[in-house]
C-alpha cells in the first residue's frame, strides 16, 4: 500500500494528492507574500503622491498670495499717485 494519502474533490471527483495541496498552498502562500508586498509598496507609493500633492497646493497657495500682495502693492501705488 502507498504511503501517499489522496482526497477525491467533492466537484470532480478527482483524487488530489496531499503533497499536490502542500504545493499548491505553498504556491498559494507565495503568491500572496509578493502581493502583500505590492500592496505595500503601492501603499507607500500614494501616500508619497499625496504629499507631493498636499506640497503642491501649498505652493499654489504662496503664489495666490503673492498675486494677490502685488495687486494690493499695485492698487495702493495707484491710490498714492491719485491723492498727490
């Protein structure tokens, strides 16, 4: 008699041997470790993203802002030249 020890799958009724699903669930495992690992860079990859973002809208912030110093600079400048 064979050491091996079969399943037979309920769906088929093919017979599976253990080692066939130690295998697999190493396979299985694998393939899940590379995808944690992807997820995690991906992760890391958005979260550097948005920073650059959240940076980005500051400096369009700044430049508004100096926009809109060097119209009030303007207006001002006007205003003087008017009152003179």
């Amino acid at each position: 008699m064979s050491n091996t020890q079969t399943i037979v799958t309920t769906t088929t009724g093919n017979q599976v041997g253990l080692s066939n699903i130690k295998q697999i669930q190493n396979e299985l495992s694998s393939e899940l470790n590379d995808l944690k690992a992807s997820m995690k860079l991906k992760d890391s990859e958005i979260e550097r993203l948005n920073q650059e973002i959240s940076n980005l809208q500051t400096l369009v912030q700044i430049e508004s802002l100096k926009t809109e110093l060097a119209n009030l600079k303007m207006l001002a400048s006007k205003r003087k030249t008017q009152n003179k």
